[in-house]
C-alpha cells in the first residue's frame, strides 16, 4: 500500500493510499471518517483492482483548503486524483454516504470518465431544514467545545448495537477515525453537506451501470427508502446486506467485498 500527497490549486494536500494494479476503482470515505474505513477493501480488491483511496479535505491526510468548500469542489479534487492516478481508462467510483454525496457530484460534472458507480448507504436527497440545523449545530459545537464532543452521538447510528455491544477492534478503529478529524474539519463538512443539491430528478439520466448497497439496520439510509430512489437508476441493482447497519465495508468486508466483485466484472473490461 502506497501514501501520495498531491498539492491542488488552491493550495491544499490531497493524500492519497493506493494499492494494486488493474482496472481502477475510486473509494470514496463517509463523515466523520478517512481512508481508512477501506483498509479491508484495500487489501482485497488490490488483488485484482487498482485501488485508490483519497481523503477528503482536512481528514485523514489530507488538508483543510484556507477558504470554505462545497461538494463539487471535492468532486473536482476526486477528477484531480484520477488525473494523476488513473488518467488512461474509466473508472469504477465506490462512495459511501458522504461519498456518496461526492460521487453524485462526480458523475455529474466528470461522468465521462467513469465505468460504474457503487453507492453505498447514502441518498440522493437534499436535507431538510432541520438537518441543516442540526449540521449547522454539529459544526458549532465542534469548533467550541472539539471533534468528540460534536460527533459522539453518531457512533450509534455507525455501526450495529451488536458490534457495538461486543465493543471490538472495528469499534475501537472507528472512533479513533472519528477523533482523529479535526474540529475544523469536522464543521467545513458539515457545511458543505447542508447546501449539497438533491440529485433525486437526475436519477433517471445515471446511464452507467450502478450497485446500490446499505446495511439491514441502517438509519440514515434505510433499506425501503434507499431501495425506492435505486429504482429510479436504469441500469442499477439494489442490495441489502443483513445484520449491519451504516459501515457494511467495516462491519462486514467479506459480504461487501464478494458483491463488489461480482459486480464489477460486468461493468469493466
Ligand atoms: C456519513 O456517513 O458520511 C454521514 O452520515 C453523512 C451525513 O451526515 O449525511
């Protein structure tokens, strides 16, 4: 597995891990999180994939742009990374919730370049006011009081009551992701997510092929709902995976791992 950072035009760091050799897929990390929700897909995939995993603005690596961004600014980061990584073929983009968001918003401005896309626990919809509130609420009280205090409260809603229960390594891994994204950060996300546009009329128009997945007890993207806008993708198919709730690729790698790869064949040549 090999780290890069990239400068981009406006002057931050995109970094980057990578492995593998083959044709390309992009994963793409949730809120409040980095790369390395992906270790197990990076370490699978690789096998028979190149597999890029970059870490949006002021997560992981990566670091947090001067002035305030919006999710098609970090689309444009994801088109740079391809740029440089995997300029030759089309790729597959794997996005789960946030990068979901993201993924959206590649394929709009940069879908010439992708072979299929893989949504994973997200949705298409804008918020409501509410929601904005509550980011709004969220980014306040990370830049008052630290990360911890703003996302614990999301823990829950991450990962199974099971595996929580069990208090195991993925749980462990999961907060120290969750404390390790900066205060700032943690509030420019929030942000940008509030003003992020609904997608939902242009579902119709997603002409790639596209796997949408979520997990059994996901609560911010339920099955019924999820199953109802993947409808709406021409070429798309929907699966639930049981027992998990929002980190599927965590919370159980081998199932994601197997409905990936049975996916892409189809998809890449
Ligand atoms: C995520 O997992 O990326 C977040 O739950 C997305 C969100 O806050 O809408």
């Amino acid at each position: 597995m090999n780290s890069i950072s990239f400068l981009a035009q406006h002057g931050h760091l995109i970094s980057v891990t990578a492995a593998g050799t083959g044709p390309t897929i992009m994963l793409l990390h949730g809120f409040p999180l980095d790369h390395r929700m992906w270790l197990s897909q990076l370490a699978t995939l690789s096998k028979t994939h190149h597999v890029i995993a970059p870490d949006f603005r002021g997560f992981g690596g990566s670091s947090l742009s001067e002035s305030s961004y919006s999710l098609s600014d970090l689309a444009d980061d994801v088109e740079l990374v391809r740029q440089h990584l995997a300029p030759e073929r089309p790729i597959s983009l794997i996005g789960l919730s946030m990068g979901g968001y993201v993924a959206f918003e590649y394929w709009q401005r940069h879908g010439q370049h992708l072979s299929s896309l893989v949504l994973v626990s997200t949705k298409p919809t804008a918020d409501s006011e509410a929601a904005r509130e509550s980011r709004y609420a969220m980014a306040a009280q990370a830049e008052k009081l630290g990360t911890w205090p703003a996302v614990a409260g999301m823990l829950e809603k991450l990962l199974s009551p099971e595996l929580l229960a069990q208090g195991d390594e993925i749980v462990r891994a999961t907060q120290q992701m969750m404390r390790d994204g900066r205060p700032e950060a943690i509030a420019a996300a929030q942000q940008a997510m509030a003003i992020r546009q609904d997608f939902t009329r242009h579902l119709p128009e997603i002409a790639i092929p596209t796997l949408i997945l979520t997990g059994q007890h996901d609560k911010i993207a339920p099955p019924d709902e999820t199953a109802r806008w993947s409808a709406k993708i021409p070429n798309s198919h929907f699966d639930c995976l049981t027992g998990v709730a929002h980190l599927s690729p965590l919370e159980t790698p081998v199932e994601f791992n197997q409905r990936v790869l049975s996916f892409l064949p189809s998809s890449q040549g």
